[in-house]
C-alpha cells in the first residue's frame, strides 16, 4: 500500500495482525515486531517461526533495523525487561527538564506528554485536577496565557517528580493472585491492579479518574462504590474468569456486597450486580 494515504496505517495494521495469529509470543506494531521468549533456547524457535510466517506473507525484514536476543528492549516508548517495563529514561528526562509552559497549546502538549505514561502514574487525575482546570474553558486554538498559582506550579512538579520515580510495573501471569486496590477523595478515584510474585504485590498498571461535579457530591460510600466499580470496568479483561481480592478503606461497603440490594439506590444496585460479576471478594485494606 502506498505512503501517504489516509488509511494506510490502519490497513496495514490489520494485516499485519494476521501474520502472527495464533502465537502469543509475538507483538506486532506497524512494521515493529516484539518476540518474546523466556529462554535463548525458545527465541531461536519463536524467531524461526516468525521468519518463516513472514516469508509465507511474502514479508521482507531489514536486518541493519533488527534487534535479535537481548533482555531489554526499547519498543513503542517504553523500556521492556524481563521483570516488566517502565517509561524510558530518556523520555522522562525531557519531561524533567520541560520548562513551566507558558500557554494553553503548551500546556496541552506536556499533560499530553504525561498522559502517555499514565498506566505507571499513581492517582494521576488526583494530581493533575488543577492542571486540567487551566483547559476547562479552552478552545481548539486557544492562544491564552496561563496565570501560573503557587498550588497549581507545586503540582505540575510533582507530576514531573512522580513520573521520574515511575514504578516497574510487571507482566500479567494468570497463574499468580489478582488483587485491586482502590481509593477516593473529594475529586477522584484511583486504583492499582497488582499480581503477588516473589512473595510481594507488584503493580500491574495504575489507573484513576477525575469525578465529574455530580460524583464530586456523593457521600463518602457511593464514591468508594465508584472507584470499584469504575477500576472493575476499565480492568475488566485482566479479571474476567479469575478469581481475585478487591481491597477498599472503607468497612461499609464489605458487609454491603453480602447483603440484599432491597434498599439500594437503582445506580448503587447496577454497581453492585456489575462488580458482582467478577467477584465479591472485598476485604478491608
């Protein structure tokens, strides 16, 4: 297919979907293909397997842009290790150095930037609530000045502090204890989903979200409720068909899961019967 057309990418992203169908070992990216194997041994087999399935599609690979056999790689942003990935050091070090934008386009552009690597970032949209206020009323191409608060100044460099101090976070394995931790404040909900490997939890992504005016006035027992419910739902595919603990600070909301939904309100009852898919596994953290 031709350079330059609009869906190109997305075209050839479906075929090349297609080259590796049925093998789980293989990630492939455009024209960036990750192979992963847990030996030497095994990645000469996966990487002959590939290479033959490449040349059936009638697929070429340039050998000068290939990198074969090593324990960590660099692969879409982001720095692969046998124990997991992490945001690459280079890309942090030029969100650390990124002056105090002065406008809304540039404003915009460094919380994209930051954003990218959100899955690592513990209780983002908590953190990030006054820097996303600047874009509250902004539009398209708005060229507005931004009048900098010692508050706000003091939370875009802790975002840039967090992203530097960014956790490994693992691979899932289906095979290790699942569990979900989860949080509320006034303004957002946050969560990490963790496996237990080498007899500590280790996070497996992090994810959190800003409560809209609405849900910034519910009482302290339906925005704990959210936050399950909510990280449940965007976690759903790593869960769904295995058993996993579900962790919250909040008591109430334990004995609630074994009890009769009679006397809910519709939207706490729908919570319950969605989480309740899942799991009603909840202990008090």
């Amino acid at each position: 297919m031709s350079f330059g057309l609009k869906n190109a990418p997305a075209t050839f992203q479906r075929f090349i979907h297609e080259v590796p169908r049925g093998w789980d070992f293989v990630f492939p990216y455009l024209d960036d293909i990750l192979i992963a194997s847990k030996s030497n041994k095994e990645h000469e087999i996966h990487l002959n397997l590939v290479l033959e399935r490449l040349n059936t599609f009638g697929l070429r690979i340039n050998i000068s842009k290939s990198i074969f056999a090593v324990e960590e790689i660099e692969f879409l942003g982001y720095l692969i290790t046998p124990q997991g990935s992490r945001p690459l050091t280079d890309r942090v070090q030029a969100i650390m150095n990124y002056k105090r934008p002065e406008n809304i386009p540039d404003h915009r552009k460094i919380l994209g930037i930051l954003n990218f690597y959100r899955r690592y970032l513990k209780d983002a949209a908590k953190n990030q609530v006054l820097l996303h206020g600047y874009l509250k009323v902004s539009k398209k191409k708005d060229e507005r000045k931004i009048q900098w608060t010692d508050e706000a100044e003091n939370q875009f460099e802790k975002c840039k502090n967090d992203l530097s101090n960014a956790t490994l976070v693992s691979f899932p394995n289906s095979e290790l204890p699942l569990s979900l931790l989860t949080d509320a404040s006034d303004t957002a909900i946050g969560s990490v989903l963790q496996q237990f490997e080498n007899s500590t939890w280790q996070p497996i992504a992090f994810y959190s979200k800003k409560l809209n005016e609405t849900q910034q006035n519910y009482s302290t027992y339906d925005r704990e409720l959210l936050g399950i419910y909510l990280s449940v739902k965007h976690f759903k595919h790593y869960p769904e068909g295995r058993a996993f603990t579900t962790y919250t600070d909040h008591k109430s909301l334990i004995f609630a899961f074994h009890q009769k939904l009679d006397k809910a309100a519709p939207r706490q009852a729908h919570q319950f019967n969605y989480i309740s898919q899942f799991s009603t596994d909840i202990y008090e953290r």
